[in-house]
C-alpha cells in the first residue's frame, strides 16, 4: 500500500506480533489509514515519521494485539454498569447475597422491579440455591427476580410470581414453592421484565467503554433483535467504536433467511455471525447432558434442550441458508447430539461451525470434531469451578473434573481454539491467568498458546484472521498497551494493567481517562 508517511508509530517496548512462526517482540509498529504498515526494528521504522506523524513512547511497556473475545453477552455486563441489573456475583456466602439483595431493595421504591444477577451457591458454604422464601423476606415490597451466574437458573419470590406469566408447558422447568425456574421457562418469564431499546443502547455505550478497559477490541456478542437494533442505532449515531460479531439466536432464522441475509453480512464495525443453538444447559444448575449421571444427583443425566431430530432440521435449514452455526454444548450428550446434527446436514472444515463451551468431550468426540474443521469455542473462566474442593469435582466427580475444559487436549488434537469469557466476568487476563495456571495438565495452556486463543482464535471464528487476531502488515492496527509482559509474570496476569487501547490505530481508551469516568457512573 503506497503512503507518504506514518500517522502513529509506536517504539520503545516489546511488541509481540503473536503472528504464526514470529511470536515476537519486534520494537516498533507504524500505522497508516487504520492498518499496520510496518513492523521491525525501531530505526527502520522511525524511518516513515513525518511532520504530522504521532508517536506512542512505550517506555518500555508491552504491546499485545487487541483482543477478540469469542463468547460475550455485552448488553448484559452494560446493565450492570447502568444499574439496570444488580450484580451479586462478589457474594461469598448466601447470608452475603441476601445482604446485597437487602441493599438493591433499599435503592428502589416500593413496587418496582428489582433484577439481581451473578450468584453462585457452589462458592457458598450453604452450597444451595436462593429460595423464593428468602427472597419474600429481604423484598417483601417489591418484585425481585434474582438470576445465577450461569443464567440457566433463577429464583423470583412471590411479588415476582404474582407478576409475571410463567408458561407452563415444561413443569419440570418450575418449582413454584421454592420458586426456582430453570431454562426455557426462565427465559420466557425474564422476557417480561427485559429493557427496552433505550436501556439497551444506554448499556452497550455502557459495556463499549468497559470493553476498552479490558483491552477487548472485538467481540462476538450473543444477541436478540432488540440487542441488534441497539448496536445499529450506535453504529449509526458514530457511537461503535468496537468490532462486534453478531450471534443471534435461532429463533431469527426464518426472518433472516427471508430477507437473503446470511452470516459475513454487515460493516466494518458490525457484522452477522453465527446462529446460536442451545444444546442442552450447565453443570451448575446439574442440566448440562452427560452419558453418565452426575456424583451428586446419581438419577439425574441433565437434559438435552431439543430432540434429536428437531436439533438436525434446524441445523440443516441454517447451514442451508448459508449460517455459520453456533452450538452451547457442555455435556458429552449434547456434544455427541451437536456432532450428530453438524455431520447429518454435511458441515465441513469451510464452514467453521463452532461448539460453545465444549467442557466435556471425549477423545472420540475430539477426533470427529478435527475431522469436521470445527472450531472449539472454550472459556478458561470456567477453569476457577475446576480441582479440588471445586463445584465440577463436586457434581461430577475427580475422574471427569481432571477431564474437564481441555484445552490443551484440543490443541494438541490440532483443533482451532477461540477464548472467550461468557462474561463470567467479562475481562481476558482474568481467562488468561487460569488457562496458564490450571488445575490439570490437559487444561493447562503456555502463554502464547493461550493469547492467540484470544485473539488469532476469535479471529479465525469470525473468518476475520486476514484482518485480525496478530500484528502484521496489512492488518488492522488493533492492539492494547500492557503495564507489563506476561512472558515474564505468566502467575501475575490478573496484576498486569492495561494502559491503552488502540482500534484501527485510534486510541479509543487511556487508563486515567477511563477510571474518571467510571466514578461518575452511579448505580441507579
Ligand atoms: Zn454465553
């Protein structure tokens, strides 16, 4: 590309490229019109300065390529920003959750809706769920609907229940007296109580900015058309300053697939990913599908969300109307039934179809799944429920915990890895920080195999690794500057600050800046 000079170069730290067979550090970057130019030695860089030319002095920091977080559901980290949703996810025992819940009804009036979100009983010394009892007794005033941090799972108490209608079909789905609501059904019921266009744009503007923080620049959002809307309007005001996947559920197919749009489709800041499919739910709320039944719950195998034969139709009719395919798969039943569907409706490597989570394969499964060119779309987040004393050693026991979440058994099978962090909780160097310190040896990741999960993976997820995903020539200039490098603190990740975030060259987050900003942010 012809250019008369540099508009930013960047000089003074280490640059990993993370680009395959040249890991770096290399100590300069130049960027022209939103894409790297040039990347090498300092004095041939300097080389394309000019009078208008910037430069970045790293002072010997890090620069890494910007991150690409494969699995997220943004409007929901934004809600919690806006205090739309309460997070209760810092709650150690349920005496605290219930604490924290006491507090979010003290900040609303009498009557309105109260939505709690993020508790997980397995870190409480109760190791049970909320009830629709305790629930009454911190909001006797006002509805309350109080959702795990799976979101397979949630409690309402009785003013919620007077409220809202609870469809009935699936009663298994709903235990009224203990008002827990799983699945399907829970998700019907939280429908009724979501934000509007409005309050979902304001979330998103909300979870952009966090995003920067964390040194995400681009993201695969799993999303409904109200969440699409949002991010268009955006889009549209200038507001987007963020490479977002779109991942619908696949309920839009039809519509979609009548209006000729498929996956690729979009702009250089929004575009049409995959259609998602839920195979069968998690191990937390014990319905993630296995073939063999849980430790805890010797009767219970979990449950697949769709039959058989409706899962293949489905899959045949996206695929067939040119979708890349997306499936939540946490069991080896759902795994096996996922698998079953991708090969009956002829998916192959071109395809990329990707399994989400993909914490229980077999061996058997992972050879299929290379064979089939599909990508493994895992969350090192969930790491921290793995070893000893931890809920998946509890729920499934020692043997399948030590099988669990193997990603270095994936790559090593030669299979395409993409990170992502399910927003539990949002922020890679958290994922990072597990995926090179876990608990078992088939988990355990390097920290270059585990940055390019997070970034050169996501990319190729997204078909984006010519643009994407590594510090190359003729690639898009995203990349975030680090406090420090992880090659030399790889048990310190989670200290590491990021300083700035760059997209397409522009910076679109300063630290300081940002932490101004923050605090103006006040819940509700
Ligand atoms: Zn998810």
């Amino acid at each position: 590309m012809p250019f008369p000079t540099a508009e930013l170069i960047v000089t003074g730290g280490h640059i990993y490229t993370l680009a395959e067979g040249n890991l770096g550090p290399v100590e300069a970057l130049a960027v022209y019109r939103g894409h790297i130019v040039a990347l090498g030695r300092a004095t041939e860089v300097r080389r394309l300065a000019g009078p208008q030319t910037r430069t970045v002095e790293l002072q010997g920091r890090t620069v890494l390529p910007g991150f690409i977080d494969a699995h997220m559901h943004l409007t929901s980290a934004g809600l919690r920003l806006t205090g739309f949703v309460r997070d209760i996810s810092s709650a150690g025992s349920l005496a605290q959750a219930l604490e924290q819940l006491r507090e979010a009804v003290k900040a609303h009036q009498p009557g309105e809706w109260i939505r709690a979100r993020g508790w997980d009983e397995s870190h409480w010394p109760e190791k049970r769920y909320l009830t629709r009892a305790e629930l009454d007794w911190v909001a006797p005033q006002n509805p309350l609907i109080a959702v795990r941090i799976d979101g397979h799972l949630m409690t309402i108490n009785s003013r919620a229940l007077a409220r809202l209608t609870i469809p009935r079909q699936r009663p298994e789905e709903f235990d009224e007296p203990a008002g827990l609501l799983r699945e399907r059904t829970a998700w019907l019921a939280y429908q009724q109580v979501k934000p509007d266009l409005a309050q979902t744009e304001q979330a998103l503007a909300a979870g952009i900015g966090l995003a920067h923080s964390l040194g995400v620049t681009s993201l695969h959002d799993v999303v409904n058309p109200l969440q699409i809307k949002a991010y268009e309007q955006l889009r549209r005001r200038g507001l987007l300053q963020l490479r977002v996947r779109l991942n619908p559920e696949i309920e839009v197919l039809e519509p979609l697939g009548e209006l000729g749009f498929s996956s690729g489709f979009g702009f250089e800041y929004l575009t049409l990913g995959a259609l998602k499919f839920f195979a069968d739910g998690s191990i937390g709320a014990r319905n993630a599908a296995l073939s063999v039944p849980y430790a805890d719950a010797p009767q219970s195998l979990g449950k697949l969300n769709r039959p058989q034969d409706e899962l293949n139709r489905l899959v045949k009719r996206a695929h067939e109307a040119g979708f890349q395919i997306m499936i939540h798969v946490i069991g080896d039943r759902a795994i096996e039934a996922a698998l079953g569907a991708l090969e009956r409706a002829d998916v192959g490597p071109g395809d990329r179809a990707r399994l989400e989570h993909f914490e229980l394969p077999s061996p058997e499964q992972l050879a299929r799944v290379r064979r089939l060119g599909i990508i493994a779309s895992m969350q090192p987040n969930f790491l921290r429920w793995s070893g000893a004393g931890g809920l998946y050693q509890e729920r499934l026991g020692a043997e399948r915990d030590e099988q669990i979440d193997p990603q270095r058994a994936v790559l090593e099978c030669g299979i395409p890895l993409a990170f992502g962090s399910d927003g539990m909780p949002f922020g890679p160097l958290y994922g990072l920080q597990l995926a090179l310190n876990a608990p078992h040896e088939r988990q355990r990741l390097s920290w270059e195999e585990a940055l390019r999960a997070y970034t050169l993976g996501g990319a190729y997820a997204g078909y984006a690794e010519e643009e994407l995903g590594s510090l190359e020539v003729d690639k898009l200039a995203d990349f975030i500057v680090l406090s420090g490098d992880p090659a030399q603190a790889p048990d310190r990740l989670t200290e590491l600050e990021i300083e700035a975030t760059y997209i397409g060259g522009e910076r679109v987050y300063l630290r300081d800046d940002y932490h101004a900003a923050a605090h103006a942010i006040t819940p509700e």
